[in-house]
C-alpha cells in the first residue's frame, strides 16, 4: 500500500467552491505516474461511491452528480491529485476520500470531511 493524506475539505455555503488534495507522499515518483488515481465520497447512511477518477493517461471520468461543477487533475512531479469542486450543493456533504490503484495494490486515504450548508 502506498500512503495517501487529503487536505482541503471543510464547511461551505451551497455554491461554493473546494479544492480537495491527495498526495502519494511515499510513493517513488517514476511509479506514481503508472497509478489510476480517483476520489471517492461516502455520506452518512450511504454506501461508498466514486466521484471522479483519473488514470495513468489523464483520462477521466465522473459520476453523473458532478458533472460539469467538478474537476480531477494530477500533477505527477509532486504526486498529487486534486479534486476541484464548484458550484456546491448539500447533498455534496460526505466524506471524500482518496484512492490508488496499481495493479493489484490498492489504497487509501483518510477521508476527509466536505459539509456544504446555508
């Protein structure tokens, strides 16, 4: 497993914005770059469920919640993963987590908490 820490989460109005970031901080970087990496959110009473994704090509894909107000993007010098989201609304509140795939290996983050409330 590879460790994975988030940052970015917090408490916002509904229609603003977060940037959610992931960093693989002891990956070795020429293997990051092979990593599909995704974002995943679980609300309370919920099942887990995949937000966004983004793999070793810079291919993405979102769930259909989010389309068109969210935005996954890597930068694989530093290791990261970002998930940029706007136009917030309440039933965005969830948990977000990171995620990381390499062949078989999968890990992840900590999850950290998006609450979006007037």
């Amino acid at each position: 497993q590879v460790p994975l820490a988030e940052s970015g989460g917090g408490s916002v109005l509904p229609g603003g914005s977060l940037r959610l970031s992931c960093t693989a901080y002891r990956a070795i970087l020429s293997t990051y770059r092979t990593y599909d990496m995704a974002w995943y959110r679980q609300a309370p009473g919920k099942q887990r469920e995949l937000v966004a994704e983004i793999n070793s090509d810079f291919i993405t894909n979102y769930v259909d919640s989010v389309k068109g107000r969210f935005s996954i993007s890597r930068d694989n010098g530093k290791k990261k993963v970002f998930l940029q989201m706007n136009n917030l609304k309440p039933e965005d509140t969830a948990v977000y987590y990171c995620f990381a795939r390499t062949g078989q290996i999968t890990s992840w983050g900590q999850g950290t908490q998006v609450t979006v409330s007037s």
